[in-house]
C-alpha cells in the first residue's frame, strides 16, 4: 500500500485488533499517536487461519497455551490442557480466545498488554 501525499505514512505494522477491547483501543492510540497507520485486522470478523496462527506463535515466540484468554477459553468450553495443535485448532474455531491485541512489525511480534510493550518492535 503506498501513502497518499500529505497523510501519515503508511508502516508494514499489523495489528490484530479488537475494537471492543480497551488494552486494543488504547494500543491503536498509541500507534497512531507515533504517526504509525497500521494494516488492522479486526480478527472477531477476519480470524487468523492455522498457518496464519503459527506465524504468530512464532513471531511472539509463545505456545498456544501462552496465548490463550483462559477465562474465555473455558467459557467456550475449551479444555486449557489440550495439546498445542489442538489448541491451535481451538483458537482458529473460536477467535474471541485468543490473547489481544497483536502487533506485528519488522518480523517481530508483541501483545499489547500493557500498550507500550509493542514499542520494543517499531
């Protein structure tokens, strides 16, 4: 994507992002307060595949269980011990588990719990 004349430059950030989540909220701020336009992937409505999912695992350098939103996860009837692929296929099946929100930049990757974590990655 390139940036249009006179706006803020168009970055190679992502962020997997919830807009009803307010650690989400306040991260986008936090980027576009630095002049960073992120690619947001709202993931409720556009869930990572399982290729996707272990990219980001990767990136993070976490387990499946590391980014599992226990309490939720248990609401959907997920068993928290499942084996890593099996949480993989968990999360794919029920997104709203899965920790948030996720930047991506320059081949790294942090949750923005708290916010200005993913600055260590910009």
């Amino acid at each position: 994507m390139l940036p249009n004349p006179g706006t803020k430059t168009v970055s190679p950030v992502t962020i997997y992002h919830n807009p009803r989540c307010s650690k989400s909220r306040a991260t986008l701020a936090l980027l576009r307060e630095r002049g960073i336009e992120p690619h947001v992937i709202e993931y409720l409505q556009t869930p990572p595949d399982e290729t996707e999912l272990r990219r980001i695992l990767a990136l993070l350098g976490l387990r499946p269980q590391q980014l599992l939103r226990t309490v939720d996860a248990k609401a959907a009837g997920i068993d928290v011990d499942l084996d890593d692929d099996a949480l993989i296929a968990a999360m794919v099946a029920h997104p709203k588990v899965i920790e948030r929100p996720i930047v991506i930049a320059g081949g790294a990757a942090r949750i923005g719990r708290p916010p200005e974590s993913v600055l260590e990655i910009l």
